[in-house]
C-alpha cells in the first residue's frame, strides 16, 4: 500500500509539472492558475480521492495566509514605479480612500439588512470581504518594473494596500461583537487601530528598508555576498519589517508594502538587482499560491456551502456586480486619465482571495461565538470560490481585449505580456 503523503506529492509534483510546461497554452485559455488550483484541490479533497483530509482550523488558515500576503504586498510594492508626486497616486487614494470604505459600509448594510446580521459581524464581514487580492490577481496586476499602464498599476497598488488599511475596520467589527456601546472603546479604536498602527506601519516599513539598504550596500562594497544568496536579502527584508511592526503594535502588512516601494526606489538605477529580487518573491508567492487554494480546495464541504449558500450569494452577487462596479464609477469619477473601459474593467477586477482568508482566520482566532464563526467561515470562502471561479474565467480574454484595445495613461499602447 502506498503512502498517501507519497501520492500527496505526486500529484503535486504532476500538478508543477504541468502548469510550468503548459504555461503558455493556460495563459491563452479562459482559466486562471488559481482554478486550475482550486480544482485540483477539490480532487485531493473527501470529495474526490481523499488524500487529503482537513477540517478548518483557524490558526492554520491565519499562519499561512499570513504568510502568503506578506510576500505578496512586497511583491506588490516592488513593481511601484511611480515618483511620490500626487498625481502620479491618485488612482490609488480614491481606491483606498474613498472606494474600499464605501465597499465596507455596502456589505455591512447588505449583511445586516439582507442577511440578517447584526452590525458588529456586519462589519466584520465587510472588512473580510473588501481586501482585493494581491495574489490571484496576477494576471491583471503590473507585469514588470516598467509597466505604465493605469489599469494594471491601479490594482496592483490598491491590492497592496487594502490588505493593511482593512485591519482598522476589522478591529471596529470585533469591538463592536464584543462590547455593542460603542462609545465606550471609539476613542481608543481612533487613536491605536486607527492612528498609530498606520503611522507605525509607514514609518516602519520605510525605516527598515532604508537600514538593509544600508547595511547590504556597507557589506557589499566590502566583501560581496555570494550571488545565490543574495536574493535572501528581499526575504529578510520581508521577516524583518513585518516582525518588528508587529511588535510596536503597527499593521504589518502595511509596513511590508511601504519597505517593497522604499527597496524598489533605493535600487531604482540598479535595475539588475531590482530584477533579480522581484523574480525571487514573485517565485515564492506562486508557490504560496499553490499551497493556498490547493488547501482551500481541501477545505470546501457541501452540506454547509448549501446551508450558507443562499447568504453567500446575496453577499456576493452584491459585492461583484453592484458595490465594487458602481463603487469604482464613482471613485475614478474626474480622473482626468481613466478611460470608461478602464474603470470598468478597474471595477470587475475586485478579485477576492487569500487577503479576506487571513483576515477570517484572524477573526476565528478572537474567540468569536461559534455559530458566528461558523457562518462567516462558509460566507467567505463560498464569496472567494465565486470570485476565483468567475475572475479566472474572465481574466484571459477581458485582458486580451485590454491589451488589443486600451491605452495607458500616457496613450501609449498597453504592452503584450503573454
């Protein structure tokens, strides 16, 4: 009798295989990788072989979606190429100033009228589901350092943010679960969740980025590292950042997406290094990537996708085809340089995933009351399992159309990256 844990990385292996040697035949297809993923999962899963054979657990979901955004949002920050002039983010603070709390306060009024819940796991909820995600939305995120197109600049810059800055709100939805006068905690909530913890975090991440840029740049005029390992600096610098913002109470992944802009600007004449670093995190986010929804596919069950179904799609149909679309609109609304197929496309790219995930385990962890937990659990993951199903889909060919038709903010043709 074979081992199952052998089969397990045989399929897996089979699975690398194919997705690596294919990858040129997939990236013309309506899938994304991440169904491809999700699939492969399920078979794994009690509904198809059976080699794997999980039940939720809210720590592990936490650590390892924790670890799969932190990776990400540097990623994330590192394809930024844009100078620190108003003009040049401006896309990006109307999508996280004005769009991701208007996200927040329609599916918590969704949730409560609709669904029926009250307003602190409305809340909550709300801020589990508005994270876009930084890493299923590869497809239409920057495709390198050079990349100027708005769309694409727009997603990648708003994913890297929005899993940091939808932390406040999470922790209003909690306070609120656990102690309804608001009043009593608001003025905390303000000055730790909301002030500190994203001032720590900036500074943070520029503060820590500037001294491994420093310390690397000292050391290797010295006595230079050796190439391979190198690259490990990207990922200390990631562990470092996000460590020690924790520990001052900040929003790590806030910090981790400020130290990727501050590294991509220190190295930006150095575009070898810049290069090599952002190949070797984009390396490791794909194989996140796998572990992720593969585990996430492990992890569906039908009895209760069918009990919370019907909550799940109000929630969903809500989010993708009225709240981000029409949040968008009226978002890009003045925004001298954003084409009504680019907001469009800006407002169906709300691509839910591994973000909204970390941020349920996190909640689990806070000793929610289990039937709350329970329903949050199957409304989220049948929320990312829509998303993963529909955006994989529409990806290819809606960015294809992109590409043949769409201009960049400088009316520049949209570069060909398949």
């Amino acid at each position: 009798m074979v081992d199952t844990y052998i089969l397990d990385l045989l399929i897996i292996g089979l699975l690398l295989l194919t997705v690596t040697l294919g990858s040129g035949w997939i990236a013309r297809l309506p899938l994304s990788y991440a169904l491809i993923y999700l699939c492969v999962g399920i078979f794994l899963g009690p509904y198809g072989t059976g080699l794997i054979s999980l039940t939720p657990n809210a720590e592990l979901i936490e650590r390892i979606t924790e670890l799969v955004v932190i990776i990400s949002v540097f990623s994330c920050g590192l394809k930024m190429n844009r100078p620190f002039k108003p003009w040049a983010w401006q896309i990006t603070a109307r999508l996280i100033g004005f769009l991701m709390p208007l996200c927040i306060i329609a599916i918590a009024a969704v949730s409560h009228w609709l669904i029926g819940l009250d307003w602190g796991p409305s809340i909550l909820l709300g801020a589990i589901l508005a994270p876009t995600d930084p890493v299923l939305a590869s497809e239409v995120q920057l495709a390198h350092v050079e990349d100027r197109d708005e769309l694409r600049f727009g997603l990648t810059s708003e994913s890297g943010l929005n899993d940091a800055l939808a932390f406040p709100f999470v922790y209003f939805g909690l306070h609120l679960i656990e102690n309804p006068a608001w009043s009593e905690w608001f003025r905390q909530w303000v000055a730790i969740d909301l002030f500190w913890a994203i001032g720590a975090g900036i500074a943070m991440g520029f503060v820590v980025a500037k001294g491994v840029v420093w310390i690397e740049r000292r050391l290797q005029s010295q006595r230079p590292a050796d190439e391979i390992m190198e690259d490990f600096i990207a990922l200390s610098t990631i562990l470092l950042t996000y460590s020690l913002t924790e520990i001052i109470n900040g929003y790590g992944f806030l910090a981790v997406f400020v130290a990727g802009v501050t590294v991509q600007a220190s190295y930006y004449h150095e575009q070898t290094k810049r290069l090599h670093q952002l190949e070797f995190i984009e390396r490791l986010e794909k194989l996140l990537e796998i572990g992720t929804i593969l585990l996430l596919g492990t992890l569906l069950r039908i009895n209760p996708i069918l009990h919370f179904g019907g909550q799940a799609l109000i929630a969903t149909g809500f989010l993708l085809f009225a709240i981000r679309p029409l949040g968008t609109w009226l978002s890009t609304l003045g925004h001298d340089c954003s084409q009504p197929s680019t907001r469009w496309l800006m407002g169906w790219f709300g691509i839910r995933g591994v973000g909204s995930l970390y941020y349920l385990g996190y909640a689990l962890g806070q000793d929610l009351p289990p039937r709350l937990g329970e329903q949050l659990t199957w409304i989220t993951c049948i929320v990312i399992l829509i998303s993963i199903v529909l955006h994989g889909i529409t990806a290819t060919p809606l960015m294809r159309w992109y590409r043949k038709h769409g201009e960049n903010r400088n009316g520049s043709p949209v570069p060909e990256t398949d």
